[in-house]
C-alpha cells in the first residue's frame, strides 16, 4: 500500500475550520448556560412538595438520558418543522443540546443538593436569613462547588456531543470538516486535524472551567470568612 499524506490541502482551509470550531464553541457555551439554569430549577423541583411538578420533571430526565441525542436534534429540526415551525440549523441546535444537557445537570444538581445537612439548613434559618439567602447561600452554591468536577465533565462532552448537529447542517466543526473531506478527497487528513481540533478544545474548556471555579469558589470563602 503506497499513500502519499497531504496535510496542506487540508491546513489550506484553516479559515473555514476556525469558523467552525468558532460556531461550535458558541453553540456548546450557549447550550451549557441554559442547559445549567434548565437543570437547576429541575433540580430544584425536585424537591417540591407538588407529586404533579416532581413527575413531569422525572420523566423530562427519563425520556431525554434515555433517547439518543440524534434523535432529540432530528425531532426539534425536522419535528418541529413538519408541524409549521421552522427553525434554523443553530438554534435548533441549541435548544436539542440544552434540553439534553439540562436532563443529566438536574440529576448532577440534585446530588449536590441533596448532599446538604439539614443542620445547616437549621442553622441559616435560626441565624435570622431569609428563605431565599438560605436556599442560595446555604444550599445552592455549596451544592455547585461540590458537584461542580462532576458538571464541568458533563458539559465538555456535550461539547464534543455537539458534533451531532452537523447531521442538521449546523456548520460547527464537524460539518465544515466533512465539506473540507469531500472538496479535497482527503479523509484521513482531514479528521486526523478535526481530532486535534477537538483535543484542543477540551483542553480550552477545562481551562476556562477551572478558572471559573477558582475565581467563584475562591471568592465565595473569602466572603464567607469576612462574614
């Protein structure tokens, strides 16, 4: 077997692969801060005392962990559009990968939550705090620190799930890649860099959530023992 690899009509495309990688960390950024406060208040909900608000938000999580991310973008993309409502390749996206991503951080946010001690919840409360600081200072932040690794996990695949959408010809990374293959004929080349790519931005991600957990966590305890 004689193959002859050529990477530089691949690099040639950079500015197209830029642009895709670009769509694709705006899709996943986007999808992971709505997704965030969809899995919260889930969360939240699940701790309610109505049996009708609990069980829709148990079989929202069910249905969704339990059906394949495919399906849920081709059912928002191409279902909603059979029904009159048609939207673009993007936000169909979006809202697919944060319904998804919503499901698994109600039940990540629900472990953290639940983790809390009622004697803390006790003590805010005879301290003189309002309903609202007590849920937000008492049990809500601390329950994102401790479950945040777990989160931050969550949301770097659902960044690397979003090479999905390329199926609704979102064009993030993995569909300009398959433009870029089909122009130059070059498949082994081309997603050996599309790998890469990806690699790349998982290391960015986790950078970016690290340093957003040490700024938030940090400040938190430095509030907290100035109080």
């Amino acid at each position: 077997m004689h193959y002859t690899f050529d990477f530089m009509s691949v690099f040639v495309n950079w500015p197209r692969l830029l642009e895709g990688a670009w769509l694709t960390i705006q899709l996943s950024a986007l999808s992971i801060v709505l997704g965030f406060v969809v899995g919260t208040l889930c969360a939240i909900a699940f701790k309610s005392k109505s049996w009708l608000l609990q069980a829709l938000v148990k079989a929202y999580v069910e249905i969704i962990r339990n059906t394949p991310l495919l399906v849920q973008v081709f059912l928002v993309y191409f279902g909603l559009a059979s029904i009159g409502l048609k939207l673009t390749a993007e936000t169909s996206a979006v809202i697919a990968l944060t319904v998804n991503v919503g499901a698994y951080t109600a039940e990540i946010m629900r472990a953290g939550i639940n983790s809390i001690h009622p004697g803390q919840i006790e003590a805010a409360e005879c301290l003189g705090m309002s309903k609202f600081h007590v849920y937000w200072h008492v049990v809500l932040l601390p329950a994102v620190e401790r479950v945040y690794p777990s989160l931050t996990s969550q949301f770097i695949l659902l960044m690397l799930a979003s090479s999905i959408t390329s199926q609704i010809s979102a064009e993030e990374l993995t569909a300009t890649a398959n433009l870029v293959q089909s122009e130059t004929f070059r498949s082994f080349e081309v997603y050996v860099v599309i790998a890469v790519a990806y690699l790349a931005l998982s290391f960015l991600f986790r950078a970016a959530f690290w340093l957003i957990g040490k700024t938030a966590f940090v400040r938190k305890r430095k509030l907290g023992t100035n109080l």
